[in-house]
C-alpha cells in the first residue's frame, strides 16, 4: 500500500522522461503550438502510450513553464517545471556535459561540476514526487533514460506500492570509465530502486551488473541483482519480489537485462508505399542532378555520431579519385541539438568547416560534394530521402542504438538500399546484415563505402530482406510488451528473444 498521507493520482501506467513528446513552441504573435520533441525517445514511446491509457510526465523544453496538464493526441501530458538555472545546471550541465560524455565513453571530456550534480538531485526529486503524485495505488511508473537515474530510487521511498521500472536509452559504460564519476555510488543506488532495469545491449547491462558488485558488493547471479532492504520496507513490497539471503537478510530482487529498443517499422513502410513520398523522392534525386549514386547521413548533431569520420573518409574518395561528385554525393541531415553547450557549439564549427572545404574543393557548379542541411525535417520528408538514398551511413562513434539505421532499413520496402552501419551502435547487434564498420580506421570505412556504392543489385537485396525481417519482427511494440511484460513477472520466459 501507499506510505500514510501521501497523495495518489489515478494512472495504472505513468512514462517519465526529461522530455515531453511535445515541445512547447510560442509564436511570434505569442500563440501556443506544442510540437513533436526531437529524439529517438518520443518516436519509440509515442505509439505506446498512445495505446496505454497512462500519463506522460515530463518537461515542455522551455524555461519556467507551468502548463497544467492536458491531452495531446490521446495522450495525457503531465509537465514538470524547469527554471532557467536547472536547464543550465541540470539538463545542459549534468545530463549532458556530464553524463552524456562519460555513458558514451569520453569521446569528449566529462565537466563534473558539484554544483550540477546538487541540480540533478533536486530535478530528480522533483520528477518523482510529480510521477507519485499522478500514479493510481499499485500502478507501474516506467522511468526513461539517463536524466533521471536518480527517479527510481526517491519514488520507492515516497510510494513502495508502485513496480517500477527504468530503461536506459544510451550505453552504460565500462566500469573503468564509470568509475571517474564522483557520484557513482549514488547513481547505482538511485537506478537499483527499479524492480527492472532495462539496456540497449547485454554488454550495457553487464557493465551495469559489474558496477553493482564493484561499488556496493551486492550479490548477482545471472541478470538478478539481491539489494538487501529492512522489514519496514520488504512489508510494503510485493511479496514476491523479497526472499532472503543466504546470509539471512531480506532482499528485493532487481533485474537488469537487455532490451534493444525499435521503431514503429509498420508506421515508415506504410509511408514509404504513398505514391506523394515515392515522388518526392525522385523529386530529391533530381534536385541533386540525378547523381548514380546518393549517400545518407542522418545525425542529431552530436560528438557521438561520428560525423567528422564520416566527412573525412568521403572527402578523402573524392581526393583520391575514387568516386566523383557526378556519380557521387553525399546528403548530410544534422538536426540542431544542445546548442548551448560548448562542446556541441565547437562541434558545429569543425563539420561546416569541414564541409565548406569539402565542397570548396570538389563540387562543380552543377554538382554538389555534400548537401550540408542544419535543420530538423517531418518524417514525410525523412522518409522520402532514405527512399531516395543508395547508401545510408551511420557511422557513429558510440550510439545507445541508433533508430536511425532502423527507420531507414523499415522505409525501404523495394529491398534495395545498404546500410553501412557503425559496430559501435547497439544497433549493430541485431542489424548483422549491415556492412559493418570501424568508424575510428578510416581506410576500412573508404573500403566499405566503395563496396556499398558497387554492391550487386543481388546482394543489396539478400542483405536488405535479412534486415528488414528482424526490424518487422521486432518492433517497438514488442521491444515495450516484452519490458512491461518482464517488469511484471520477471520469473515468465522473456518474449523478447535475446540477442548476443
Ligand atoms: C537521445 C536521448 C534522449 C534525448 C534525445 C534528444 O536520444 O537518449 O533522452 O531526449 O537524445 O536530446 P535532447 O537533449 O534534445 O532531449
């Protein structure tokens, strides 16, 4: 039951997440528009909750909003207020000048700041006693992603009568490079609150594991976690998930498993198959001149995706006379993202200067080297361009998993198209029909960017029905059943066939 005087709501099923689905957007002439939020989360989520009748509790993505909740496309918003110094020291600093950094294994330095992590700790208490506040007794809260490591742990000590469960969107790192973090031994508590805690990767949830043991010393066996609890609190608890120790002490049992999140693959294909999006994309071909063959990349623009790798292997092609700009070009979305934050601000210079060089030197006046596009785009147009795309490169340095590569892979329909996939997205794991690359040995990814541009029509098709199958058969309605499903019953075989 609920701990005495604490206040319950009435969602069986309440999502938290820094992010809204839906960004709050004032107009010029000072109109509200709330608008689909950028991000690989809303697009796996969205469809849902959209079948759940739950809550969505989370932040507008502007400064000191305090929009009381309301639906949106059948879906109940619940927002969390940010002032503009927890944007700064939470949102922009901890999560993601620190955080962020070190989960994907410092390809840019980690900021640990005391006075970021203190503003991490006050935003997580606030998300929690908001989600506890809407949550109907004995309901399930599914907490998402890094910014809220802390979530799990406060909400069990305000409400011991919800199931909770956590997913982590991005890696969990070695505990060689986790153990730089001076607040390591928090976030591993915070996150062991869950009853479930959900990974990209078994790696991912083997680092988590390893940590568990190495900072705490708890007992693990498997993918079961025993965190030892006082009776006060195992009465609270469901009764199946507390046993006692060998030792004798009582202890709840925390999962930590594998759950390779995915997309709505049926919601691209079916947009893929509108004749006003198949012309559109040959409207693209066209624009760029009919070049034979067109590249793709698709980035938020992030230090973790490997563009600068990407753009370096292209240029060097084009250097050595491999391929040219009028059989050749490469489009390059990278949608604006974090674009305070200093790391992000010196990332944006080196790719538009690279790519200023890039076309400097090799375009033609009829010809472009790279289409270089700064913005966001509707998932019409998206789509449209992976149908207009030969080659898709996703050559990221360290990715969660990249539904990137999935959405191109679920739009392509005509079973044509390669896929040149990075190793280290957790995409990788499951997408073996990709060429799959080292994004960090240049030489090979030239290598494999060749062997794209002149794969048979037979082999393009062998590889792309291989990947298309496993995206239409694991879906993100499989990827959420199969977590809300083993967050129920954790003992029930998972449905979600693991990979390796
Ligand atoms: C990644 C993270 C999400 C995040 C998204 C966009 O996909 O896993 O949690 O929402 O990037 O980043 P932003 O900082 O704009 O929310």
């Amino acid at each position: 039951a609920p701990r005495p005087n604490t206040p319950v709501g009435t969602y069986d099923l309440v999502v938290v997440s820094n992010r809204l689905p839906v960004d709050k957007v004032t107009r010029p002439d000072g109109s509200v528009e709330w608008r689909t939020s950028p991000g690989g989360l809303v697009t796996a989520l969205e469809p849902v909750m959209k079948q759940a009748d739950g809550a969505w509790v989370g932040w507008a993505g502007v400064a000191d909003d305090e929009s009381e909740p309301f639906e949106h496309d059948d879906i109940s918003i619940v927002p969390v207020t940010l002032s503009a110094a927890d944007i700064e020291e939470y949102y922009e600093g901890f999560s993601n000048d620190t955080l962020w950094p070190l989960y994907h294994d410092v390809i840019a330095p980690p900021t640990y700041h005391r006075e970021w992590w203190e503003s991490y700790v006050r935003v997580n208490q606030r998300f929690a006693e908001k989600a506890a506040s809407v949550t109907a007794t004995d309901g399930t809260v599914w907490v998402q992603d890094y910014q809220l490591q802390l979530v799990p742990k406060i909400l069990r000590e305000l409400r011991p009568d919800l199931t909770i469960g956590f997913f982590n969107h991005i890696p969990f790192p070695a505990y060689g490079i986790f153990s730089q973090l001076p607040w390591r031994a928090q976030i591993i508590e915070g996150l062991l609150g869950a009853d479930l805690i959900g990974f990209q990767r078994a790696a991912d949830a083997g680092n988590f594991t390893r940590a568990v043991r190495r900072l705490l010393s708890f007992t693990t066996k498997g993918t079961a976690i025993d965190v030892p609890i006082d009776e006060e609190i195992s009465e609270a608890i469901e009764p199946a998930r507390v046993s006692t120790s060998r030792r004798g002490s009582l202890v709840r049992t925390v999962h930590a498993r594998h759950f390779p999140i995915s997309i709505d693959t049926q919601s691209f294909e079916d947009l893929a198959r509108r004749p006003d999006i198949q012309a559109r994309a040959k409207e693209i071909r066209a624009g760029l001149g009919n070049p034979k063959v067109v590249m793709l990349g698709v980035d938020r623009l992030d230090y973790t995706k490997g563009i600068g790798h990407r753009l370096k292997a292209f240029g060097e092609l084009l250097a050595d006379g491999a391929v040219t700009v009028e059989d050749v070009t490469l489009v390059q979305v990278a949608s604006p993202s974090r674009e305070r934050v200093a790391a992000y601000q010196q990332l944006r210079d080196e790719v538009e200067l690279t790519v200023g060089r890039i076309n400097g030197d090799y375009s033609s006046i009829s010809h472009t080297a790279i289409s270089y596009l700064h913005q966001g785009y509707p998932r019409e147009e998206m789509v449209a361009l992976y149908l207009a795309s030969d080659v898709m490169l996703v050559t990221a340095l360290r990715d969660g998993m990249n539904l990137v590569a999935k959405e191109y892979v679920a739009s392509r329909f005509d079973d044509d198209g390669v896929l040149v996939l990075s190793e280290f997205a957790g995409a990788a794991d499951e997408l073996k029909s990709a060429l799959l690359v080292n994004p960090h040995d240049i030489d090979g990814l030239k290598e494999s960017i060749l062997e794209a541009i002149q794969m048979t029509k037979s082999e393009r098709t062998k590889r792309m029905r291989a990947l298309r199958k496993r995206v239409r058969d694991y879906d993100v309605s499989r990827w959420s059943t199969a977590f809300l499903s083993t967050l129920t019953d954790p003992s029930g075989t998972p449905s979600y066939v693991a990979t390796k």
